[in-house]
C-alpha cells in the first residue's frame, strides 16, 4: 500500500507545482492589498460602533449621575 500512498503524494506534489506556476504574482499582491483593504474598513466601520456605543453609554451614564 506504501508505493500507492507515494504515487499519490508525488501526483499531488506535481499538480501544486503547476498550479503555483500558472499564478501571477502581481495579481495574487494586488488580491491580497484588496483583501486587506477590506478588512480595514470592516475594522473601522467596528470601531466606529464601538464609540459611538460608548458615547452613548457615557452620555447616559451623566444623566443617571445628574438627575
């Protein structure tokens, strides 16, 4: 069972070969600056909940205190 466990190792190490050589590296730099791009903004967009949740908070929190 060994040499068919082989073969199929070395078919699957084949096969990544070619499709590592039929990337772009160009194409794959510019998919990850727009994956990374997005992930900005979500961050952002969650961040700004963030405060504007803790705003808020604060703002109930000082009429709780004063009233």
């Amino acid at each position: 069972m060994s040499i068919f466990k082989r073969a199929k190792d070395i078919m699957a190490a084949n096969m990544n070969a070619l499709f590592d050589s039929w990337e772009d590296p160009a194409k794959m730099v510019d998919q990850h600056l727009r994956n990374l791009a997005k992930d900005l903004a979500e961050v952002k967009q969650a961040t700004a909940g963030v405060m504007a949740e803790e705003t808020r908070a604060n703002r109930m929190l000082k009429e709780k205190q004063d009233g």
